[in-house]
C-alpha cells in the first residue's frame, strides 16, 4: 500500500482532477504484472483514505475521474493497493501514474 497526498492549486479557477497509468506493471527483466492488479481509493477529506471502494486504475484519464470542481488549496488524498498473484516471479516493477487537473468541466 502507498499513500499520496494531491494539493489542488487553481487560481480563479476550480479543477477537475484525472489519474491514469501508462500500463502494466514491469521489471527491467519485462516480468508483467497486469494493471488490473492495481487498485486505488481517494477522497478530499481524510488524510487516511477509508479504502471502503477501490477503483481499477486504466490507461485512461476519462476513465479515473478523482476530483470534481475543486477549489484553490483543496487535497486529494490517494491510497494505492497491488495485488500479486502466488506464481508471479518477484522483482521491482514499474510503471508512470500521471495525475491531470484541468479547469472544471473541461476534459482531459
């Protein structure tokens, strides 16, 4: 698990606020881990992000919506899960997570 806090800076503005991953999980080696093991919660409102619903992370920013009107000095706070399979070959895997505010209503 791994904690992330996400400080909303939009000046005149308020900010909708996307996440996505640019795909599976890897190691140097190109062991994959499939993004679907890859899960997220958020809120805006408590620092230790409840994990009460988890959200399959995607390779699109439509598809992860996060925030919504957004006021200046606002949080988002983000909690990510992995969920290994028994037989996965063990090693450091990587991939990007991209966070994307635009102005609210906009798309990404």
């Amino acid at each position: 698990m791994t904690l992330y806090t996400v400080h909303i800076s939009a000046t005149g503005t308020t900010a909708d606020v996307y996440i996505m991953a640019d795909g599976d999980l890897m190691t140097a080696g190109e062991d994959r881990l499939g993004l679907g093991n890859e899960t997220f919660s958020f809120n805006a409102t408590n620092s230790t992000v409840p994990s009460g619903n988890n959200y399959s992370l995607t390779t699109s920013f439509s598809d992860n919506k996060i925030g919504s009107n957004m006021a200046d000095d606002s949080y988002i706070y983000l909690k990510f899960f992995l969920s290994a399979p028994s037989g996965q070959p063990a090693g450091t895997y990587r991939n990007n997570v991209t966070i994307k505010a635009v102005p609210y209503g906009y798309s990404p």
